[in-house]
C-alpha cells in the first residue's frame, strides 16, 4: 500500500513514521500542511524539525508553506470546536487531494497521535473526505505511541511546541515554556 502521512509535527509524527515504515508492504511518504499554525516564527520551526526527522527516517516529504493567520482571525472567531473541525478539515482535505494527485491508495494523519485531538472527530473526518476522493483513509489509533514519540523526540533534540498551533490555542495555553510572540505585530505584518 502506498500510504501519505499527513504530519502535523515532528513529535507527533516520529513514532508514527517509524511503525508504518516498519509495516511489511507499506510504502509511506509524508506531507506536511498545517496552515494552522502561527506565527511564522512557530510555523518555521516546526517545519525545519519534520525536515530533520524525515532525514533520520529516510522519508519523502512534501512541504506546503500556507498560512491561513488572517482566515483564522476573520473567520473563527474563539469558537473552538468550530476552529478545530475546520483545522481539521482543511489539513485532511488538503492531504487527500494531494495524495489523489500522486497516486496514493490511502492516507492517515499524526493526529491520530494525540491524546489532546478529537479522535472520533478526526477519523469520521477522514473516512468522509477519502470517500470524496476515491481513496481510503488507513485508520490506527496510535495513541499508545504517544509517549514514545515524546521520548524520540526529546533523545534526538527535536522542537517541541507548547500549544496545538494556532494564535487562539497560544492564548489557550498555560504552559511554563511557551515562546513569547507577539500576534498583534504578526497580523500587522500580515503573516
């Protein structure tokens, strides 16, 4: 099966990769799309860590560098739940179209990693967009490598976030090392 991972970010993807490379008839590559996440400082660093950690797998990428600050800030509003089912929906859509124009049989996400994402949100998600492509959507619950993946990340220095990724989650965030942007200054820039 020829599988595109859709990779959020190196933490999240690392234990991922690593046990669908392992799987015998899988040939995975990745994409990394995530105009979620702001601001391009934050967007630049995770980006550079998913080029690193597909070195150390030996694993194809593919980068898009959208940004979709001013949509998140005109259109979202603070309603979370309408935020991250529209996160959600334009990363898998995205993968999808891009995994149909490449010849993929199917595609999954890193998401599915997390225990802090709408798991039953993501997979339904999922399983409706490969509908509309004509693909399958390859479905594993692999939040029991969540852990792991910390722990690979940390051994290899990888960047790791302290908020899911957009400036709404920044704000959301509460954790002692979270870098310290200024978003008024990124949406002057129109970043």
């Amino acid at each position: 099966m020829k599988l595109l991972l859709h990779i959020c970010c190196a933490p999240c993807a690392v234990a991922v990769a690593d046990t669908l490379i392992s799987k015998p008839g899988m040939v995975l590559e990745g994409v990394f799309y995530n105009p979620n996440i702001h601001p391009a400082e934050e967007f630049q660093k995770r980006m550079d860590t998913v080029k690193i950690m597909a070195g150390d797998l030996d694993l194809p990428v593919a980068f898009f560098d959208d940004n979709k600050l001013d949509y998140w800030k005109s259109s979202l509003k603070t309603d979370k739940a309408l935020r991250c089912r529209t996160c959600y929906s334009l990363r898998l859509e995205n993968t999808a179209k891009f995994a149909r124009e490449n010849n993929f049989d199917a595609f999954t996400t890193s998401l599915l990693i997390s225990p802090y994402q709408d798991h039953e949100l993501i997979k339904s998600m999922g399983y409706s967009i490969a509908n509309k492509y004509g693909l399958d959507f390859y479905y594993e619950d692999f939040r029991e490598l969540y852990r792991k993946g910390r722990e690979i990340s940390r051994a290899r220095n990888y960047y790791m976030q302290k908020y899911c990724g957009c400036f709404y989650s920044y704000s959301e965030s509460d954790h002692p090392k979270k870098p310290i942007y200024n978003f008024e200054q990124a949406f002057e820039k129109n970043l």
